[in-house]
C-alpha cells in the first residue's frame, strides 16, 4: 500500500467519523491524512472545517491559509467555504 492509499484511507474515514458525529476521531484521521500528504489542499481544508464546526475559529484559519497557500486554484473555494461555516455557525 503506497503512502497516498493510507492517506485516501483516513482521509475516508475522517469523513465518516465526522459525518457520524465522532469530531475526536474524525480529527485525527484529517490529521493522519495531511501528515502524510502535508501539500494536499482537500484533506487541509477538510480539517479545516471540521476545526470550525468544533468551535476552534483560529484553527480553521489557520488551516484555511495552508490550504489556499498549497493550492491558489481553492482559494476562491475555502475562502466560500470558510464564509459560509462562520455565517452558518454564527445562525446568519
């Protein structure tokens, strides 16, 4: 199994934990995932939403930087991206 198939694997399964309600676990998964492809913007700014959606604002800015500085074709997309979940959590 090569270094991107382990890392598609947790970035899958961040997914689901997340999507199941299990934030912790979902954390770490994202985590693994960009540890192991640190210049892949998808699985930075899916840590970065899910840091926002657990309430860690500067986290989710933070990694929505390091998404937009891996990859300035998202720029547009986490930046959407990062207005719509602070208005959302903010009930606007």
């Amino acid at each position: 199994m090569t270094q991107h198939d382990l890392s598609v694997r947790h970035y899958s399964a961040g997914h689901e934990l997340e999507r199941a309600g299990d934030f912790s676990a979902a954390r770490k998964c994202y985590c693994m995932a960009v540890s192991l492809e640190p210049d892949n913007p998808v699985y930075i700014q899916a840590a970065a939403k899910l840091a926002l959606r657990m309430g860690n604002i500067e986290d989710a800015r933070f990694l929505f930087q390091e998404a937009v500085a891996c990859s300035r074709s998202s720029h547009k997309h986490a930046t959407a991206t990062f207005t719509s979940l602070v208005c959302e959590s903010a009930g606007i």
